[in-house]
C-alpha cells in the first residue's frame, strides 16, 4: 500500500500498455500499471489525479449500499420503494418472503440459512419490480402519448452495473434495483431510455428531450450516484 499526499492507494502490475487509476467504494484507489513501471511515474501521477481521486473518495463516503450485500439476517434494515423495512426471520415449513407493513418477513425452515434468505428477497424484489415497473411504464407512455415513443420491448433485469438501457433496436431495459429505492428514481431512468428511443447518445438534443419531459433529471442523477451496489 503506497500512500500520497493523504491519498493510500495500492499498484497493481500487469502486461498493460498503459497506467490507469480506479476509485471504488470497497476497493478504494487502485493504480494498474505495466510492468517496470517506476514508483515515482506512479507517485506523479497520483499526486496529478489527487484532486479527482478526493472528490470521488468523499462521495463515496456518503454512498447508501442497497443489496445487503444480498446477506439477510433477522433485525437487519432493507430498502423497498425508499424506506427502510425491517428484516423478521421466521421458522416456517414453507420458504415465503411478505411484506407486512415496514417488515419483511422471511419463512425458513432453518432460521440460520442467510443465504438462502438473501437469495429468496433477491428473487422477491425482482418479482415485484416486474409489476411495479410495468404499471410506471405504461402510465407514463400514456402520459406522454404526444411524443410517440416506441420501444420494441420492456424488460426487467437485475443489472449489475447500470439503472436501465436502451438497445439500437428499441429494447428498454430496467434494472430490478430500482424497485428499492423512491419511485420518482424509476420514473427519472424509464424517460432517460425513452429519450435514447429518439437520440441514441448523450448528445444535446438528447438532454433538450429530457428536459422537456423531466425537468428535474440534473438533481435525480445527482442523487441517484449516491446509492451503490
């Protein structure tokens, strides 16, 4: 672990061509460089990255993890639509996840299997998500009728890395995550796709669009960033 000016990072050498620096919210700062790369090249390029590796550290800091790191235990807290639910594990001959007022409830039939309950709330999140999102979907296709927008097909996935996306093709794509966080959230990614039906890039008529139909899509993004999985 090298360490520069407050920064700690760690070096990471390979057969690259070239020296890259990652910031992540459980990695933290990692430089990758090709082998004989000298510590002072790599001391000099932190220390010229130093201010755009600080300003990513300190969101990070204050980023809301919403998977659990898909671990759920009985009293842990979970997110669904915006609000924190507490988790009740309950002995049970039949494997159930409900949604009782602000708890889910988990039934299994060995109360020490987080695993399996992780992966059964997973699976239940995905399940609402798919109703939940199909409905916003549909409203706001009827809501915004006057624009004519098109898409070839709707999916709900679990998207590791992305909220949603649009293929050339006219496929939207949602990710399932969503489902645990503000639907105002949901709304913000289905018309970002929707716009990418008419402007398939991130271009100025792009955001023109957007602004039309979501005037307020600079502050969700802005707060959207904060929640990581």
């Amino acid at each position: 672990m090298q360490e520069d000016q407050t920064i700690d990072y760690k070096v990471v050498y390979s057969r690259r061509r070239s020296i890259g620096i990652s910031v992540g919210p459980d990695t933290g700062v990692t430089v990758r460089a090709p082998y004989r790369t000298s510590i002072k090249t790599i001391e000099a390029l932190v220390l010229s990255k130093s201010e755009w590796i600080k300003r990513h550290l300190v969101n990070y800091k204050s980023s809301v993890r919403i998977n659990n790191d898909k671990i759920y235990t009985d009293g842990a807290i979970a997110l669904f639509q915006g609000k924190p639910h507490g988790i009740k594990i309950i002995e049970s001959n039949k494997f159930f996840v409900k949604l009782t007022g602000d708890i889910i409830e988990i039934g299994l039939k060995n109360i020490s299997e987080n695993r399996i309950a992780g992966a059964m709330v997973e699976k239940w999140y995905r399940i609402i998500a798919e109703g939940i999102f199909r409905k916003k979907f549909e409203e706001i296709l009827i809501r915004l009728r006057n624009y004519n927008f098109s898409p070839s097909e709707f999916k709900v996935r679990a998207l590791k890395r992305r909220w949603g996306s649009c293929s050339s093709k006219g496929k939207i794509t949602i990710s399932s995550e969503l489902v645990k966080l503000d639907d105002v959230y949901l709304e913000y990614v289905i018309l970002h796709e929707l716009c990418h039906l008419r402007h398939h890039n991130h271009g100025k008529e792009f955001y023109k669009l957007l602004t039309e139909v979501f005037p307020d899509w600079k502050q969700r993004r802005s707060e959207l960033k904060r929640y990581i999985r």
